[in-house]
C-alpha cells in the first residue's frame, strides 16, 4: 500500500536527525521556506512531502503520458518539475566540487542525501489542507537509464539509485514503463537530434554514444531478444549511430512483420 502524505510536520532543523533516526519515509512532510524572493507571504512556510510513487523510466516509453493522467487523479499529486532527477544528478549538488567520472564511493552519496534530502522533499508541494488525502509522486527516466560522463552527470550513478531511494523512502513504489527497445531506441535516436538542433550544433556527436549504449544494453539486458557482437549483424560501432539507427530500422521492420520470428533469432 502506497503511503499518504502524513504528519507530523518536521522542521527544516530536525531533517538530519529525523534521516538518522530513520524516520523518513515515502510520505514525511516537512515545513521548508517558501521559494520566492518577495519577502511576504515567501517567508510563510511551504509544506512538502517525499513521494510514494516514482515512475525510474524506460526514458521515451512514454513516462510523461502516464505522468499527465495520474496527475488529473484527485489524491495524487505531482511534482513540481516534469522531471526531478535528484537521485542521478540534483544529489551532486550536495557534493563538494561535484561528481566527474565513475562513482565509487557510495558513502560519499549517502552523506549527500542525509544533508540534502529535504531540497528534494521541496519539489513535493502540498497544500496544508490536503496533507492526509493525497500521495505525491514524480517520474524522472534518467533514474534506470546508463548515465553518460556528459559534463555534469556522473558515470555509473544509476547503480546507486536504487539504494538512495531506498534508503531515504523505504515504502516507495517504483514503476518501470516498457515499450519494444527497437522502437525505443529510435524515439530517443530522433529526440537526440531534434535536441542538438535546439541546441545549434552537429547532431551525430553531440549523442556523445548515449544512442548506441541505449541500443545495446535494451536489446540484450532489457528485451532479451539478441546479443550483440561488435560488428556483427545487429552491432554497430559505438562511434555510428546512424548505422545503428539503420539497424534498429531493420530489426523493426522484421519482428513487424507476420509470422516472422528472424528477429528472434539473430545472433
Ligand atoms: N499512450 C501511448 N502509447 C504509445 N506511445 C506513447 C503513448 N504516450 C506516449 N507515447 C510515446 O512515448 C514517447 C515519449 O516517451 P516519454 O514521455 O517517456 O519521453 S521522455 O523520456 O520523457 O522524453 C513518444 O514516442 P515517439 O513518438 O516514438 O518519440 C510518444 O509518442
């Protein structure tokens, strides 16, 4: 059963102490400064509660649909971001110089997250009056997704995301949207070049080989359906996703197909 927002309110002080005591779950709320800089009513005290519900992905499975229709539901409640991504990247924040390259030390995460977990908490605004009745949730994809060592997103982190959360709410509810990783992989594939064009610059390195990992590791971890061989059929190299592209294309094509099981037999 998902936890309901709940009282006791925790104050801004006790946060650490409450963390230690463990007495943080899915549901705590505490009283943080209202955001703001107009001195009044900022300075009345928000209410802020951690979510019961997390959606961790699969990025472009269709995350923001579910996370519209829950948020039409009465006693739900959604973040205040379309995407939080405090486990994998709002937690560095918390982190002396940062995190470059791969995490190792867990403990130095956990010491982030028992100083830093109420600047989480704040992006679960609840109204006073609505403590009790609603469960907050939120959906951040980055959270079951390979990270890349792309400037400010640490390598490696997703490994550590489910013990962070789990340490910080132990009664959370996690959900993990599945779609075909063929198709899958071709949304991201365009949405990667739709964002370098936002951004300005060439589109095939600036997917830095996120496409290509996504690719590989949903085809043999997520879906099962093949393994991989570098250059072999269904390969590609890291530095092609065109290619790669061109591949999921055909791969697509083929389990399309009636009666047609090759896909599921490709080496
Ligand atoms: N109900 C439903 N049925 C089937 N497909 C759906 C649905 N809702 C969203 N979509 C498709 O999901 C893709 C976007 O997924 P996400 O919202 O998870 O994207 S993101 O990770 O937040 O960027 C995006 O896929 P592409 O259009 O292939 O890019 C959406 O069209």
């Amino acid at each position: 059963m998902a936890k309901f927002t709940h009282g006791p309110l925790l104050s801004p002080s006790d946060a650490t102490s409450a963390y230690d005591a463990g007495a943080v779950d899915s549901g705590t709320c505490i009283t943080l400064p209202s955001g703001g800089s107009t001195p009044s009513p900022a300075t009345v005290p928000a209410v802020s509660c951690l979510p019961s519900l997390v959606c961790v992905g699969m990025a472009k499975a269709g995350t923001d649909e579910l996370r519209g229709w829950l948020s039409l539901h009465p006693n739900l409640s959604s973040s205040t971001d379309r995407e939080v991504q405090y486990f994998n990247h709002g937690i560095f924040r918390a982190m002396p110089g940062g995190v470059v390259g791969p995490v190792h030390h867990r403990s130095l995460l956990e010491a982030a997250l028992r100083t830093s977990w109420s600047e989480y908490a704040a992006r679960f605004p609840v109204p006073r009056e609505h403590i009790g009745r609603v469960l907050t949730f939120e959906k951040s994809p980055g959270y079951a997704r390979p990270q890349h060592n792309l400037s400010r997103v640490a390598n490696g982190i997703e490994r550590h995301v489910p013990f962070l959360m789990r340490r910080l709410m132990p009664s959370v509810r996690l959900v993990l949207l599945l779609r075909d990783p063929v198709a899958l992989v071709r949304s991201r594939f365009v949405h990667c070049l739709r964002q370098a064009g936002r951004q300005r610059r060439p589109p095939l390195p600036s997917c830095g080989g996120a496409v290509e990992r996504d690719y590989e590791s949903m085809l043999t971890a997520g879906a099962g359906l093949l393994r991989l061989e570098p250059g072999g059929a269904a390969g590609g190299s890291p530095l092609r996703p065109v290619a790669v592209a061109r591949d999921a294309e055909a791969l697509y094509a083929l389990r399309m197909a009636p009666g047609d099981t090759r896909a599921r037999t490709l080496p």
